[in-house]
C-alpha cells in the first residue's frame, strides 16, 4: 500500500481524481465528510443507543452519541500526532500533493465519529440478538431460501458492516449514500472482509466482518482504488489509519467505561484511583492531584492523563510499526502493543466484573433480547410477505411506521431481509422498546 492512494479524495460518482493542492483550504474534502456525517439521521439516533447501560436516565452515563464524539476527539489528535510525522518521513505528500496533518486528523477523526453508526439498539447484545433470530428463532425459516453467504451475513450480524451499508447504501435520487471520501471510508472499516468464508487467523482485521453481500461489489472497487488488495494470499488489506480509529476506540471505552461505572457507584473510587494512578504514575503531578478535593475533579484530572498517555503510545507504536503496516503484515491492534497492557488489563478487567456482569446490565440486555426477536419477527415477516405480494392487512400497517425513503422491498429475498433487519438496527433504545409494546 501507499500513501498517496491511501488519502485519496475520490467519492462515489467521480470520474476524475480530486487532487489534494486544488483543495479549498476553508472547506477541505475530509471536512465535508464530517459534516455529512453529523447532519446524518444515523447518526443523531446514537444518542439513544446503549455505550454500556441499557435505558439509564442518568446524565452522566455515556450513549453511543457521547462515545462517538469522545472517540473522534481522540482519534483526531491521533492522526494530527501520526500525519506530522508521516508527512516529515514522506516529504513528497506535502511538498508535491499539498497534504497536512490536519488532513490524517480529519480522516481518522470522521471514520471514528461513524464507527458505531451501525450499531443496533442495546449495544453488543443487540447484534447477537439478531443473529440469534436468525440461527435459533423464528428467522431460521429462511436458510434454506438463501445463499450461505447471505443467511451466514444475518445470522452473524454485524454493526460494522451494517455501519458501511449506512455509509455507501443508495438512497431515492441519491447514489452512493452520503459519499464520503474513500479514505474516509477505507479508514472506518476495520474488518475488511465478508462473513464468509471463516478463516481463522491471529490477524486482528480477521476478528470480525465488514462488509455484506449487499454492498459488495462498491467495497472490492473501493479496494481496488485505494490499492488495499492482496492478491497473493487472496484477501484484503486494513487501511493503516484503522488502526488509529481502533486505538481511539480502545482508548476511549477502556477509560470512559471505567469512569462510568465509578460514578454510578459501581467501582469503588479507592479502586478507581489506585488502577488510573498505576497508569499514569510517569505523569502524575502528585502537588496538584493532593489539591484536588472531590471525586469528579480527581477523576477527570486522570482521565486526561491516561488518555494523553495512550495516545502517545498508540502513535509511536504506528510510527515504528508503519512500514510493517502498510504492507498488511502488522497482526494487533495498537493497543496490544501498549507499554501500558498490564495496566490497561487490569482497568478492563474490573470493569468487566463489576459494569459489563452487573445484574442492572444484565436484565436490562434480556429486555433487549426479547425486543429485537419480537420487532424481527414483526417486520421482516411483513417484508417477507409484501415480497411474495400476500401482505395482509395488519402486514401493511406495520410497513407504514418505516419512514419514507428507507429502503425495503428489493429485488431479491436477501435484500429484502436484510434492509428490515437493518430498519430495526437503526431503531434507538428507546423507539425500539416502545415499537415491541405496541406491536405485542
């Protein structure tokens, strides 16, 4: 791979190439994609989308939408940090093509506000609900009307790809969805393959999917154009600014997570203070933390500590690990790389036990479970029989909640299942749950 293709500029649509010198410096492409992302309707339903707390009416819990900011902060100062020495290590880029390093800022930073943009109502658990549906419930009807490929794509669904589908999916008089720069989109995939075939591997980009049937054809001509194809081993290179959006991500839940469960009183502060403190004891100010008085303010005093020293090593570890990287070698996530794992390990460790297990947690997720089974049930049986043309009366009822324009009915069965499925995924917490109400 290389740089200069990397950062390409082109959208859906072009039939030239957008050169970075011939950019208006006030409106930079990478810019746009931000914006179009934020005035996004998929993106606004994240603020009532599960981070870790299902339905909490607590201010100070993180949804998706807080998250996602939080992670874009990050990941901003991430590609700033990672573009100046990029830049300085490959002068051409900026003494020929006009790139800066706001420009890798801008990229990484858009790619992580979108990062979970895909994700269904209730977090984690609602992406195995819906798999569950789809391999154990009622769904399971449609194996045998299916390719493998494509049952395999609901049964394992992903937020990732359902992420890119949002992304790219064509809209009424508009292709190519909200045509984001394909360095922007390269940069949000973090998983760049299909859900099958399963190949296990050690390679961090192998964890997971990103990409279904349905918009795979636009993925391998966007992997084509940014030269991520590896034809030797019959696969698909990671975007080397992933990585940064990942360590974003990384960074972001790890301590935002954390901090949560401590201020709803789930992690005790004499616990809380000890693992932060362990991770920035290189850092800490011992005079001015002895000054801080109140549980928030120690807090936030070592979260920005923790956060400025993750992303400092994320960088170095991208830096010394760049040409391994751009020739698809470079197996981890950055983080796993981290001076600071041990310590990092130990927060994720507490968090799990005492916020991911917690029985409120917990409860609230089979909520979510028995949610999404009964809005699949209701919409893609709906979609199913408007398909086959023998939708009933209660069939059409049901397809009026779907706004205008989102897409539904296709030409084929997959695509029809699919785009329902995806309809539900796009629900919040909260309109999901009082959807399945009305409909039982």
């Amino acid at each position: 791979m290389n740089w200069e293709q990397l950062l390409s500029l082109k959208r859906y649509g072009d039939k030239s190439k957008r050169i970075r010198i011939e950019q208006d410096e006030t409106r930079l492409g990478f810019e746009v994609d931000y914006d179009r992302i934020v005035f996004s309707s998929a993106f606004r339903s994240l603020q009532d989308k599960t981070q870790v707390i299902p339905f909490s009416k607590t201010d100070f819990v993180h949804t998706r939408l807080t998250h996602s900011l939080e992670v874009s902060v990050v990941a901003r100062t991430l590609g700033r940090l990672a573009g100046e020495e990029l830049l300085n290590k490959n002068p051409n880029l900026k003494e020929i093509d006009g790139y800066k390093s706001n420009d890798f800022g801008a990229i990484v930073a858009t790619a992580a506000l979108a990062h979970d943009i895909g994700n269904p109502p209730f977090g984690h658990s609602g992406e195995k609900a819906i798999g569950y549906y789809f391999s154990n419930g009622k769904g399971k009807r449609f194996k045998e009307m299916l390719d493998p490929i494509q049952y395999q794509d609901l049964c394992n669904f992903e937020g990732n790809a359902n992420g890119f589908k949002i992304l790219v999916q064509d809209q009424d008089g508009i292709p190519g969805g909200l045509r984001l720069s394909y360095a922007t989109l390269g940069s949000f995939i973090k998983y760049p393959k299909a859900s099958l075939p399963i190949k296990p591997s050690n390679h961090v980009a192998d964890k997971k999917f990103g990409v279904f049937q349905s918009q795979l054809n636009f993925f391998k001509e966007l992997m084509n154009d940014l030269d991520m194809v590896d034809n030797i081993n019959n696969r698909f290179h990671r975007h080397p600014l992933a990585y940064l959006v990942e360590a974003a991500d990384d960074i972001c839940y790890t301590i935002i997570d954390f901090e949560d469960g401590i201020n709803l009183g789930w992690i005790p502060e004499s616990y809380a203070l000890e693992y932060l403190i362990n991770l920035v004891k290189d850092s800490l100010d011992q005079k001015k933390f002895s000054t801080l008085k109140h549980t928030p303010q120690r807090m936030a005093y070592l979260r920005a500590l923790a956060i400025n020293s993750l992303i400092k090593d994320s960088v170095s570890i991208f830096l010394e690990n760049e040409k391994e990287i751009l020739e698809g070698n470079f197996k981890y996530a950055l983080l796993d790389k981290s001076k600071y794992k041990a310590q990092i390990e130990d927060v994720i460790s507490l968090s799990i036990k005492n916020v991911y297990r917690s029985q409120e947690v917990l409860q609230k997720e089979i909520i979510g479970y028995k949610v999404i089974s009964n809005l699949l049930n209701a919409f893609v049986s709906a979609a199913h029989n408007k398909f086959l043309n023998k939708e009933s009366s209660f069939d059409k009822l049901l397809l009026r909640l779907i706004p205008d324009g989102t897409p539904l009915v296709k030409e084929t069965l997959y695509l029809t299942i699919l785009n329902a499925t995806c309809f539900v995924a796009s629900l919040s917490d909260g309109k999901a749950k009082e959807l399945s109400k009305k409909i039982k």
